[in-house]
C-alpha cells in the first residue's frame, strides 16, 4: 500500500512539473514612461483582430459602441501615475487605477476607476467608484492595428504634458495626461543650492528654460562657474545667453568671448565655438 502511495504521489509530482506553458490569446504588455518628473506607467493584456470586426454600431462588433468596455483582455488595462496629475483637464491623485472606456463612433468615454478588485468586469462597475469620467475624441488610423496597443506619446516639449494612446483596428483615441512639476523641482532648488556646484548650474538652468527670475539664473550660474570649473566654457556660452535674454549687451559679449577664447583650446569644443561666434555676431 505505501509503495502504491508512493507511486501516486510521485505521479503527481511529474505531473506537476510537467505543466505545458502556452502563448497566451491576449499577451500581456506594459509601457511606461517618465512625463516631467512623474512616472506613467500602463499594465494591460492585447487581445488579437483575429479576423473579427472590433469598434461598430451592433451586436457584430467585438465591441460595440455604447457600450462599457474593460480596454483590453483579462483583467483589464491598469494606469498608474507616480504624483497627482490632471488626466483630461480633471485633477487625479498620484496612485493606481482600472482604464474603462466606453467608445463611440467620434468620442469615448475614459473613465479611471478607484477599486483594482473588480478587475476586467464590467458587470460590477459602479459609477460611485469612478475618479474621472471624460470625453476624448477618436481619430482614424491609416494602418490597421493588428493587436491592442497602449502607448504614451506626444510628450510636450516643456514636459508639462503626455497622451495615452489606445490603438486598435483602425481606431486611436488619445488621453491627455498633464503634470506639474515646477512645485517640486523648486523646493529641490531651495535644499540643493547649498550643496555643490552642479546644482547651482542645473537651477540657472531650469530658471532660464522656464523664464524665471533671469537675475537669479545669472547669479547662480556665475557661482557655480566660479566654485566648480572655471574653465566649462559650455557653462560661460550658457551664461552668455542669459545676459543676453536679460539686456545685459556688454555682460553678454564679454561672457561669449570667454567662452570661444576657451572652446577653441579645447581638445573637442562641441560645437560651442560656432555657437559663441553666433552668438557675438547678434550681439553687434
């Protein structure tokens, strides 16, 4: 009887590891990518065409219009972001949710749903639980998708703002997600100016990017010049500029000259001695 047992059991055990693994119909897929200093991140299973007809008026369509849908397969299309955003103008809390959408023949509905739990059913959702329910407008796509795709595109050239794309048979629908991150950086600026160069430099930096006091920017940028390396002509082209954007014609001239005069003993100037001659020639 226990060799029976035995044997049983060490059937059981082979049968066990023995699982087949499969490709998976809807496989899962992930996108993520840093807008400003927030981390967006999708988590999300891509079902397949398959021959079948997706977006439509009807009971033909995979997915008809009207109609609440998970936005992917199995357990529905996770969005996280890693600081409070504003996702179609509407303020979201930094955190995790459920994507549901309803489309609609040139509009959807985007709703981010509060409770994880409920997963990919829709027959549970409960409008209480919803975080934000906005219309986006849909477009048409010039190449058939085969597989449901999230992306996050068109990031802004400030950083300030983002799109999750969902793309699927011919159809893209793209939700605008902004962020704020002047709040944050400012603050890093008050604690790292009293640590090293560098930081003095990176806040001149984002003080003239994002046009800020240009006299404080100009006053970081020479101490950092002068308490790290003197001789970072890139720094002094940098400093150039902002006397210029500041008025200041002589400060500026002075500066650029420096920096060329430096550039052209370096052993690679980067591209920075056209950049100071340009530079010189709009200043006469």
């Amino acid at each position: 009887m226990k060799k029976i047992l035995v044997l049983l059991l060490s059937g059981l055990c082979f049968l066990s590891e023995a699982q087949i693994e499969t490709p998976a119909p809807s496989p899962a897929g992930m996108v993520s990518s840093k807008v400003g200093l927030t981390d967006v991140k999708v988590t999300y299973s891509r079902p397949k065409m398959k021959g079948r007809k997706i977006f439509g008026a009807g009971a033909d369509y995979l997915v008809p219009f009207g109609e609440l849908w998970r936005t992917g397969a199995n357990n529905g299309t996770i969005v996280s972001f890693s600081d409070d955003v504003k996702v179609g103008g509407k303020d979201v809390k930094k955190g995790e949710y459920l994507l549901f959408t309803t489309p609609n023949q040139s509009e959807w509905s985007v709703m981010l749903y509060s409770d994880l739990s409920i997963g990919g059913n829709t027959g549970a959702y409960n409008k209480e639980k919803e975080v934000v329910n906005v219309s986006v407008k849909s477009g048409k796509l010039n190449e058939k998708v085969e597989t449901f795709t999230v992306g996050i595109s068109d990031i802004t050239d400030d950083n300030t703002g983002a799109n999750i794309e969902l793309s699927w048979e011919n159809t893209s629908v793209k939700i605008p997600v902004t962020v704020d991150f002047d709040s944050k950086v400012m603050k890093s600026i008050e604690a790292g100016t009293k640590v090293n160069p560098g930081n003095l430099i990176a806040a001149a930096n984002y003080y003239f990017d994002n046009k800020k006091d240009m006299k404080q920017a100009i006053t970081w940028m020479e101490q950092g010049i002068a308490q790290g390396n003197p001789n970072a002509f890139w720094n002094i082209n940098r400093l150039a500029q902002m006397k210029k954007a500041a008025g200041d014609k002589a400060g500026a001239l002075a500066a650029a000259n420096k920096s060329l005069e430096l550039a052209k003993k370096a052993e690679n100037d980067f591209g920075y001695i056209k950049q100071n001659e340009d530079l010189i020639k709009s200043l006469k």
